[in-house]
C-alpha cells in the first residue's frame, strides 16, 4: 500500500494563497517521510510552516503627501501652478 504525505510551500495553491506539495511514499517509508517534515494531511503541513512576511503599504496619508511633495517639487522646478 502507498500514503501520501504533504510538505509546505509547494506548487499547489489554495484559494487562500497557501500552499502545498504532496508525494506518495511506501507504507514503510511513511514514519521516515513524517521525520523528514512531511506531514499526514496538507492543513498540517501547512499549519506547521513559518508564514512568509507579508509586506507593508503605507497608508494612503502617506503616500498622499508623498505626492503632494513631489508636486511641490515639480512645482518649484518649473515655476507652474501647483499640482491639484
């Protein structure tokens, strides 16, 4: 008989963004498979992996006057009315 056993990430993808890898390995082989950091069911191997950081926006105020820097910027560049 064979199992399949799962490791996270991997090249499957759920409507989450997590993912898996799975593989079928010998009834006898399975114990030595689960030490080697597979896992019997793919919500454990998933489950039990660092998630990846995720990064950060700026909130929109900041990216707002970041803008109206750059605006201001340009206005004084070219001496033209300021940007809206």
């Amino acid at each position: 008989m064979t199992t399949m056993v799962y490791k996270s990430p991997g090249d499957v993808v759920r409507k989450d963004g997590t993912s898996f890898c799975c593989k079928i390995v010998d009834d006898a082989d399975v114990d030595a498979a689960l030490r080697d950091g597979w896992f019997s069911t793919p919500g454990a191997a998933i489950n039990n992996t660092v998630p990846p950081q995720r990064m950060t926006m700026p909130s929109l105020g900041v990216a707002v006057r970041a803008r109206q820097r750059l605006c201001d910027g340009l206005h004084q560049a070219r001496h033209r009315e300021p940007c809206v």
